[in-house]
C-alpha cells in the first residue's frame, strides 16, 4: 500500500514544529494510537462474528 502526497500533506498540514510531529501529543503518537484501535476493533469484530452497534446472530 501506497500513501498518496495528498494524504501525507493533509496530515503534515498541522505539523509546525518537531514536537507537533513527535511529541507526546504529536501526530506520530496520535497515528499509532488510532491505527492500534482500528486493528484491535477488527480482530474483535472477527472474533464475534459481527459489526460494532449491530444485533448479535442467533446461536
């Protein structure tokens, strides 16, 4: 998978110093959290067999 110039300039568009991008706060730090939280969010919907907010199938 390729990220377009696009994406990386939008999200480098808030990006004015060092710290913004790899600070405690920052953009690097913010990325890792939200990609963990779409993963763990896929393994869970695999491992029940449904979407997030949708009716649990009859077993």
């Amino acid at each position: 998978m390729t990220i377009s110039n696009k994406v990386l300039d939008e999200l480098l568009s808030g990006v004015d110093r060092p710290e913004d991008l790899l600070g405690a706060t920052g953009l690097m730090k913010d990325l890792k959290v939200r990609l963990m939280e779409r993963m763990l969010g896929g393994e869970l919907t695999e491992h029940l067999g449904y979407e997030p907010n949708a009716e649990p199938p009859n077993q």
